[in-house]
C-alpha cells in the first residue's frame, strides 16, 4: 500500500531474547489500530519499533510505501509517540512542559489553542501547577494534549487510558475520533477496547 | 472490525555464497576454523616462548650497567608492545563491527581485550620490580609507564561496559565506541603525559632499553614478541569461540 | 541553532528551582580545594607548587560528579525518547544540552576559581591564566563527560562512568594546570592554553555525534 503505515515481517529483540516475530499488519489514513495482548507480549517494543527508538531484528516498517530506518527524519516530522512515560518534567509546570516540547517537535504553540485544548482534557485551573503534583491520570492527560497540539497524522500512543476516569476515557475518545475523521493514522496499545465511534478500527491481538 | 493475525515470517536464508576468506566472516564458520587453528597457535607460542626465553636469560650477555636485572625488559618490552597493538586491534574490530555490522567483530574485540589488560598489568609489573634495583624506587612516574597505567584504565573501562550491559547490541556497540574514543585518545594521552613529563623532571629516566643493543639482546626481545603475539592470539581464538557459542545460543531461540 | 535555546532556558530553569542540586559541583569543588591544605599541611611553598593541580583536578571531579544530572532525569520521565524523535538534528540537541550543563555546573566553577588560586597563594597573573585555562577546559571536561554519561545511562553505580571519562580527561588536567605552573614560574603559558583550545575543538566536533550514538543505544 502506498499511503499510512504498514509493517513488514516484523521482529522484535530486547536484551538478547526474542519477544515476537513476523508481525504484518497495515494501516491507513483515517484507520485505528488497537493493540491487544497479555503483559510482556511486546506491544510497547511494537511501538518503539514503530516510531524508530528499536530498530527492527528482522523486517521494516513502512510509511507511505517507503521503508523506514530508526532515526528516519521522514516518520519523525508526522509521528507523535506517547509512552508510559509522560515526558514531562515534574519541576516545571503544565505550561512550562508543553511550550518546551512543541518547541522541540515543532507544533501548535498559540496560547489560545493550547488553552482551548487544556480545557477540553480537564486541565485549564492546572495551568500553571508543577506536574509532579498533579495526579497520573492528569499527567496522561498532559500526554494526551501534547500529542494533540503537535499536529501530527501519525499517534503512537502507549496506554494511553492508563489512569482516566470515565470523563478522561471519553474526552481521549472523542479526540481519537476526530484525529481519524481527518485523515490521521493511530496505533493504540489497550487493555480494553477504546469506543471510537464509527472510526474504522482494526484489532491486533499480540498473543497469536 | 476485523482482526489482523499474526502473519509467520519465512525464514530468512543463512548467510550463503560467499567465497574464500569472507566465509569466515560467518560466526560459526569461524568456529570450526578457529578450533582447527587454536592448537597450532598454542604451539608456535610455546616454541618461541622457549626460545625467545632462552636467549634473553643464557645467551645475551650480562649488560655492563645494570648487570643481570636488565634481563627484564625480555618480558618487560613485548608485554608493552602487546598491550598497545592489542589496543589497536581490538578498536579495528570495533571500527569494523560499527562500520559494516559484522557479527564477528565486536565478539573479536571482546576476546582481544583481557589479553591486552593481562599484557598492561604485566608490563606494569615488570616495569616496577625493574625499576627498583635500577632507580631505586619502585614507581617513578615515567613517561611510558603513566601511559601504561592510562592504558589499563582504558582496557578496564571498556571490559567493564560490555560485562556491565545486558542487551548484547546495546554492549557491542557500546563497547565499540569506548574503543574508538580511547583510540583517538591514546596519541593524545600519549603526547601529554611525554609532555608533562619533561615539564616537571629534568632526568630522563627512560624504561627503554640501553641505545647501543647487542644482535642478541634484540633477538631475544624480538623472539618474545612474536611468542606474546602467538599466545595472545591463541587465547583469542579460545575466547571467541566460547562467545560465539554463547551468541547462537540466544540466535537459535528464533526458531 | 534555534533548538539550543528552549533546551538551554529550560535547564537554566529547572537549576534555579532546584539551587542545592545545581550548587552541589560547586560545593565539592571547594571542598576538596579546601581538603587538601589540610591534608599535607599549612607550609606556602609546598601549597603554592601543588595550586595549580590541586585546583584542576577539583574541577575535574566536580565535573563528574555533577555528570549524572546530564541524561539520567531524561531518561527515567521520558523526555530523553522525545528529544530523541525530534525532527532535529541531535548532534545539535545534544551540543545544547552540554552547554546548557556547563553554563549550570562549570560557570560557577570558574567564577570562584580565582578565589581558590589566591588561596593556595598563587601570583595574579597564574590566576588569569587559571580562570582562562578553565574557561577553555572544563567545557571539554562537560564534551568527554557527556559521552561517558551516555555509554553508562541507566547502568547501576557511578563507578563505570568514572573509570570511562578519567583516562580521556587526563590530556586536559595535563595542559590545564601545566599553563598555570608554568605562569607561577614566569613561563609562557601559549603553548599549553593553546592546546587545551586544540583538545576544545576535536571534542566539540566528536563528542556531541558520538554522544548522540551512545544516547540512541541506551534508549533502545
């Protein structure tokens, strides 16, 4: 296929043991692949394959038909990738944290919309608090709008749900829902299925 | 929505079709050849060990200076002369192990490297108990033997990284680049410890040998010197066998 | 070019919410500047000949001792992964991330450093040089510490990093506290500032690729 993502026989080492292998799978714009499977099946390493930090022991990874190596500039001007780590840094504050990395990534830095987006995910009042004393489910939600406001087509998000309650389950699916209906690609890793509407949603169960 | 399945890979072909020397480049290839040539190295080091040995302690005459601990430097020189082309080899491999993504390379450098520390603390050693009779201390901060002591601390830096990493890439090419650095290093440290030296010490006291050798005295060190060269190759072979055993081991779990 | 500066002010940032942790080079350089006289005693002379080293090699382990703030509270909050998949180039996130280091931990350094020369009784003109030679050198110091950091991130004990970064260091100490000697003893102090800025150069050109190297792998 030549448009999205797609991955080719891939292969997956971590400190010497092998953790999965020829894994294929593809998914194109306006798609939502949600990664399932039991703990230590290697859908976090399927991420970091994804977005370039591992490179691959056996197979590729393609994006728009062409294939891409870790570091590969290309995949990382579209891709947002959210790990269990929230990237952020505790000392400074919500407002400090992502003026830093959508500088650093490039992305939406107006203040009107990063308000406007903070509102939406709950976290408006906590503008200028230091993120260590927000909770975790507030600081996957701080993940959460950094991904957002980056403006990318490509969303890696490692679970992302981990940690909300009910109103921050649906807040990230209403925003998942809108980033396909425009066109973007996401690849989700979950314990349980995320209700994205009428998004076109595929399951890649990992323990097969 | 549909479920994607796992699709199972086919498996990759084994490395075939090389030819000659480049066959060797497959690990276990190596193995097998390795194990053909590991006596014969052993054997050349023992033959010349004897004669290099015996030359340096019947044969050369009694130096008029130093009398008969001067016998030293037969074991004292080669043991310096190892510890630093074993440094360069070990870093060649790295070089072409980062270069080329071998998978023999790094495993070269890994086997190479104790030899080298095992030769730096011997020409250390030697270098000391020489030093003593001669100088009358048993350290005197000398240009070549400071280099020395740096240089064991570079060997011990990079034995250190890879035995201290898990992830065999991560300790490979880790390693590799502690290699490289020192590499680039070594002139340097070289040059600045010489430097350093003649700075705050007027007397030259050189560790090398006297300037006028006698033929003998140059075999006898020349003879020890290929005997270390075929020992430290003999070992080598030794130890990367057991790596590459240790190395298909995790390989063979892909299938 | 322009990713240096948020990366700068956010260091600059995080230092003066957290002063103790930023000072702490600081506080160990001038105890060890201060443990030594204790050690071999009060004679001037014998302080004044050993000055110079005494003052560099504190700047040297204050140095590394303050290497573990460099990459390790990156790696663990995951900030690390993001710089790395910036659409930027990380050589060039890197060198920032050196700089910004060293303006927080080595600027201090250098600032009471001329205090310490006149502590160990050292002419006006060695304390120039001293400040000059440290200006010149500790950011190498930072440049090889940098790479070292990298190659041990996440690794257990501190003891590996050391034993890395030491040898590679010498060259500097070497012509650092050799340009201040020679100036207590009415010498050119040229040749050896002169090659402290050849050291400068080559670490500023290798280190911050290889360091970007050895991130890449520590992250994998």
């Amino acid at each position: 296929m030549t448009q999205g993502l797609s991955a080719r026989a891939l292969g997956c080492v971590r400190a010497g043991r092998p953790v999965f292998s020829g894994l294929s799978f593809d998914a194109a714009p306006g798609e939502v692949v949600q990664v399932r499977g039991a703990n230590g099946s290697g859908k976090s390493s399927l991420l970091r394959l994804l977005c370039g930090l591992l490179p691959p022991a056996r197979g590729s990874v393609h994006w728009h038909g062409r294939p891409v190596a870790p570091g590969n500039a290309a995949l990382a001007a579209e891709a947002a990738y959210m790990a269990h780590a929230s990237g952020m840094h505790g000392e400074l504050s919500v407002n400090e944290n992502l003026r830093f990395a959508l500088q650093l990534a490039g992305g939406d830095t107006t203040a009107a919309h990063v308000a406007e987006v903070l509102q939406r995910l709950q976290l408006g009042a906590q503008q200028h608090r230091p993120v260590h004393r927000l909770s975790q489910g507030q600081q996957r939600r701080l993940a959460l709008a950094r991904v957002l406001l980056s403006r990318r087509t490509l969303w890696l998000l490692d679970e992302p749900c981990a940690g909300l309650d009910t109103q921050g389950d649906a807040a990230f699916a209403q925003c998942l829902a809108e980033h396909v209906a425009r066109g973007g690609i996401a690849v989700v890793t979950t314990h349980h299925a995320i209700d994205t509407g009428t998004a076109c949603t595929r399951t890649l169960d990992m323990d097969q | 929505m549909d479920t994607l399945q796992r699709v199972d890979a086919t498996a990759a072909p084994r490395g075939t079709g090389r030819r000659g020397w480049r066959r060797l480049a497959a690990p276990l290839v190596f193995h097998a050849w390795a194990g053909r040539a590991l006596p014969w190295f052993a054997g050349l080091a023992a033959v010349l060990a004897v004669a290099g040995l015996y030359v340096g302690f019947a044969v050369a005459p009694t130096d008029r200076q130093q009398g008969e601990v001067y016998r030293i430097i037969f074991i004292h020189v080669p043991a310096a002369w190892m510890s630093m082309f074993i440094y360069l080899v070990a870093a060649g491999h790295a070089a072409i192990g980062l270069a080329f993504h071998t998978r023999l390379s790094p495993l070269m450098a890994r086997a190479v490297a104790p030899t080298g520390a095992l030769f730096t603390v011997i020409a250390l050693w030697t270098g000391a108990a020489w030093g003593k009779p001669t100088w009358g201390a048993w350290w005197v901060w000398d240009a070549r033997l400071t280099s020395e002591l740096i240089l064991l601390f570079l060997y011990l830096g990079y034995l250190g990284l890879v035995s201290a990493i898990d992830d065999p890439r991560r300790a490979d090419r880790g390693g590799a680049i502690v290699l490289l650095a020192g590499v680039v290093n070594v002139p340097i440290i070289y040059f600045s410890v010489q430097w350093w030296n003649t700075l705050h010490q007027g007397a030259s006291v050189s560790l090398t040998a006297a300037p006028a050798m006698a033929h003998t005295m140059l075999a006898g060190m020349l003879l020890m010197a290929l005997a270390c060269w075929a020992y430290s190759i003999a070992v080598a072979l030794a130890r990367v066998r057991c790596l590459i055993v240790e190395r298909e081991a995790l390989a063979r779990q892909w299938s | 070019m322009l990713v240096a500066i948020p990366i700068i002010g956010r260091e600059v940032r995080l230092a003066s919410r957290r002063p103790m942790d930023a000072l702490s080079a600081l506080f160990f350089f001038v105890a060890v500047g201060s443990l030594f006289p204790l050690g071999v005693g009060p004679d001037a002379a014998l302080l004044t000949a050993i000055g110079p080293g005494v003052v560099w090699v504190a700047a040297l382990l204050a140095v590394l001792i303050s290497l573990h703030r460099l990459f390790l509270p990156d790696l663990e909050d995951g900030t690390l992964e993001q710089l790395l998949l910036a659409p930027r180039s990380l050589t060039g996130i890197v060198g920032a991330k050196v700089v910004a280091h060293w303006l927080v931990t080595c600027l201090p350094l250098v600032i009471v450093a001329p205090l310490m020369g006149l502590q160990f009784g050292l002419l006006p003109q060695a304390v120039g040089v001293l400040l000059l030679s440290l200006l010149l050198g500790t950011p190498t110091l930072v440049l090889l510490g940098a790479l070292g950091a990298a190659l041990t991130l996440g690794l257990r004990g501190n003891v590996l990093l050391a034993l890395i970064v030491l040898p590679m260091c010498v060259p500097v100490l070497i012509f650092g506290s050799g340009a201040v000697s020679s100036t207590q003893q009415g010498l050119q102090a040229g040749p050896h500032l002169s090659l402290l800025g050849a050291c400068l150069l080559v670490a500023g050109v290798l280190c911050p690729w290889a360091t970007g190297a050895a991130l890449r792998l520590a992250v994998e």
